[in-house]
C-alpha cells in the first residue's frame, strides 16, 4: 500500500478505442478503485433519483442548461419511473458527479473513465491524464463484437456517442474535448494495441509519480 498521497488516473476515450477496458485491467494491476458507471450509481442514490434515469443522462447536455454549464467552472471540486420534470438539472448532475470524484480522489488511488475526469481533477497534485481514440474502422469493429450488432448499428452507435460525449465535455471545459493539450499522454489504441498501451500507460504513471506498486502477473483475461 503506497504511503503517499493517492494518485488518480483519468481515462478520456473515443467509443470502442478501450477506455473502459484497459481502465479495468489496470485497476486490477495496480490495485486500484475502478469508477466509470458506480458514479452514476452513487449520484443517483445521493440524488435520490432512479438510476436508469441518470444513466439515459450519462454524459450528455440537454439543451436547456447547455449555455449554463458552459459559464460554470468549479475548480475542485430498469423498471421504469417517469424522470423528475424540473428538480434536476445539468448543472446539479454534474456537481453531484464531480463531488463524488473530488471524494475519492481525496481517499484512494482511483481510475476514473469519463465524467470529465480529467477537467474536475485538473488541480490536483497527483493525477495523470489519458486520451484514448482510434480511426473509425477500429472502433466500430470493436463496438459490433462487444454488443453484438451489424456494421450500419455500430456506426450509427459511434456517432451517436462521440456527438453527445464531444457536447458534455464541451460545456464543462469550453474546449474541444480532443485537444491533445488537455492530456497528459494520448494514445492511438489501434496503431499500438491495447497490451501496448497498458504497458505506456503503467510507465506513465511510474515516471510521473515513481512510487507505483503493481503485481505484474495480476491481469484481466480477454
């Protein structure tokens, strides 16, 4: 168990490029908090709001509150049920979700994918931040074998989510959310491969904090 303060590693990612996959498998290595949907669990359960509900937000502006997230900056910080009609907003969802990574953040080593994790951590002393992408053809033959879809769905899917994810990301930073700028390391999933990439990953993370203890044999099956 590392005696320094926890480090965080956040995991920005183009659909299918295997932001979620290679966070598990070095959550694993390094003995590490794994976030990605518990965040969503977490917020709606201190939202009290349904979870399926907030997962059909999931990284998503919805057009009433777009111009609002966009003026706002905080530097640290299913069986169905009819959503709420006005007692949740963008701005609420996403100050309750940049709460809980705050949180964790302040405990324990953690990897964190999506949410605009890098952006809420942005000051903290001990992150290191990852962009994850791909070319199109990559990702969507990922997406087609992961979830089991034909070509026409899997490009309809990857459109869908890089517009919605490139919006969200956009009204919390003011940037473009694929501005290598914003990284500290971004890497082309397909022209490296995944293995590759762990491997870049770890050594990122060794040459930026140098006390990272990880089992090298403790791996995530394919």
């Amino acid at each position: 168990m590392n005696k320094a303060s926890p480090y965080i590693l956040t995991i920005s990612r183009q659909m299918g490029s295997g932001g979620a996959y290679l966070g598990q498998r070095l959550a694993i290595r390094l003995n590490a908090s794994y976030l990605d949907h518990d965040i969503v669990r977490q917020a709606a359960q201190e939202l009290k709001i349904s979870e399926e509900y907030l997962h059909s937000r999931d990284e998503k502006v919805t057009s009433r509150w777009q111009s609002v997230l966009q003026s706002i900056a905080y530097s640290n910080s299913w069986s169905y049920a009819p959503p709420p009609l006005d007692i949740l907003n963008d701005a609420d969802l996403y100050k309750c979700e940049s709460d809980i990574i705050n949180r964790v953040a302040s405990q324990r080593n953690a990897i964190i994918v999506g949410r605009g994790g890098y952006w809420v951590l942005r000051h903290h002393h001990r992150v290191l931040s990852v962009f994850l992408h791909a070319p199109i053809s990559f990702r969507q033959k990922r997406v087609e074998e992961l979830y089991h879809v034909n070509q026409q769905q899997a490009l309809k899917l990857l459109n869908s989510i890089d517009q919605e994810r490139a919006r969200y990301l956009k009204a919390l930073t003011g940037a473009d959310g694929s501005d290598a700028s914003l990284y500290h390391l971004c890497l082309d999933t397909s022209a490296i491969g995944l293995e590759k990439c762990e491997s870049i990953i770890l050594e990122a993370l060794q040459a930026r904090f140098g006390d990272i203890e990880l089992d090298p044999h403790e791996v995530v099956s394919d």
